[in-house]
C-alpha cells in the first residue's frame, strides 16, 4: 500500500481530526506562552517588528502544517510526532500499518 493511497475509515477520519486538533492546539498554545514572552521583553521598535516576522512566518508554517489533505496526512502526522505535538498513542484506533509507517517516517 502505497502511503499517499492509504483509505480512511469514517472511525479512522475522526481519529484523525481529533489528532491534528489535539497537536494544533498544542503547537498554539505553546506558541502563545513564546508571544507573550517576548512581547513582555519588548523596548525597542526593533523589537517589536522582530516580533511581528517572527509570527509571520509561524503563521505561514502552521497554516501549512496543519492542512488536513488525507494523501499527505500520514507525512503530518510523522513530522508532528517528530516536533513532539503528537503523541503516539492518539493515532491508537487507525490501521496498524499506518501508524507503523508514521512512526518509521518520525524516525527521520
């Protein structure tokens, strides 16, 4: 099986969903605590355009990361476990090769 022609099951999309929910969550708010860190140490404008580019380019690599395209899913899911957003055992429902294939392509 091929991992971009993997079929979901309706259990396996929920799961799924709940999964990518969970990490966006908490990438978000690990995201959040890192913002107002910053943003407490702020005295200069420099600062505080650093700052702004910072959450630029976050935005755009979490709007990215978070696409829920099932042919890509599998490669999400393996770079949100390498990233530690994802834990293992919230992929326990889905196909076992599935999650064999996530879990080896973390390792990467």
């Amino acid at each position: 099986m091929q991992v971009t022609q993997i079929q979901w099951s309706e259990t396996e999309e929920k799961i799924a969903k709940k999964a990518i929910a969970q990490a966006k969550e908490r990438e978000i708010a690990a995201l959040m605590e890192e913002v107002r860190q910053q943003a407490d140490s702020i005295t200069e404008l420099d600062h505080l355009w650093h700052l702004h580019d910072f959450l630029s380019a976050r935005r755009y690599d979490i709007d990215g990361k978070y696409d829920y395209d099932y042919p890509t899913l599998v490669f999400v899911f393996a770079r949100l476990l390498k990233e530690g957003w994802l834990h293992r055992d919230e992929l326990n429902g889905l196909n076992p090769e599935m999650v064999s294939k996530i879990s080896a392509l973390s390792r990467m």
